[in-house]
C-alpha cells in the first residue's frame, strides 16, 4: 500500500470520451487508466483508480488511501472540487501528499470553476493539459516521493 497512487475521479468523469467532447476531449476513462498505469509503472509505484459520481464514496477513498498510508493521491473530484468542504477536509486530514487535475483549463471557463476547494489543502493542482495531466501528476508525484528524506 505504502507504494500506491491512488487516482481518484469525482462526477461525470465516467462518461469522457461522450462528455462536451470539445472541452474533454474523445478519450475514456479507460484511455485514462491506462495513461496512469504506464506513469506508474514507470516509477515502480502500484496504481488504484477508481471513479465515483458520489461525494461521501470519495471521501472514504482518500479516508482509504489515508489509513493504507498510500504514496500519494492523484484527484480530479469534478464539479465537487467547486463545492465540497466534505472533500476538502477529507485531504486536508490525510498525511498523504494530494494533486489536484482538471483535464481542462478551469480558470479559462466560467466564473464557478475558478473557485477551488481543494487547492488550498492540496500539494499541487494542475489543468488544461487534457489527460496528459493526470500522467503529468503521477511523475510530478514520483519525483516528491524521491526527493523525501529516507528512514
Ligand atoms: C473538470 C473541471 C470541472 O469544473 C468540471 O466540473 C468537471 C471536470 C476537469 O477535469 O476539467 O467535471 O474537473
């Protein structure tokens, strides 16, 4: 457990691929997945993804994540990035370090997005890389674990 990253998606993220696919683009969840799966084996790191249209099953993940000691957590909580103190304060308990990613460039979209709960809890956010980010934060993740002091 110790060597996993979970990677964690919040509401509507299961239909990418279907979903405005001129601000998400046309690849699955599943392309996802397995963009993360190459980033972590990369690193040697053991990968947990998982998707959740619902608020309280995303905080038991990273309750999960949490209590396993996982090495990190990659999360794009969707919509719930905008409006749950609940997720919010589900990262802020856990000493594990959290990135945030959004496939799009929130800050270029409407004013309720530019708002994010989770940033300030959060080691790092990044968006507008498409799903290149997610990879983008397993590596970025990587290099935050190689870098802590050992023992
Ligand atoms: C998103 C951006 C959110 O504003 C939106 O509600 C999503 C997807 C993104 O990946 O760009 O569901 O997190």
């Amino acid at each position: 457990m110790a060597n996993t990253v979970y990677v964690l998606n919040g509401p509507n993220l299961n239909l990418l691929g279907t979903r405005e696919p001129q601000t998400y683009g046309r690849a699955t969840l599943a392309d996802v997945e397995k963009l993360c799966r190459n980033a972590a084996a990369r690193h040697r790191l053991k990968l947990k993804f998982d998707q959740s249209n619902h608020e309280g099953a995303i905080v038991d993940l990273i309750q999960e994540a949490g209590a396993g000691k996982a090495a990190g957590i990659v999360i794009n909580a969707g919509a719930y990035t905008h409006t749950s103190i609940a997720i919010r304060d589900a990262v802020a308990a856990v000493a594990v370090p959290v990135i945030e990613v959004h496939i799009s460039n929130v800050f270029a979209r409407e004013s309720f997005r530019h708002h994010s709960h989770i940033a300030p809890v959060a080691k790092a956010s990044l968006c507008g890389f498409g799903i290149a980010g997610y990879a983008l934060a397993i590596e970025g993740l990587a290099g935050l674990i190689d870098a802590r002091p050992k023992g």
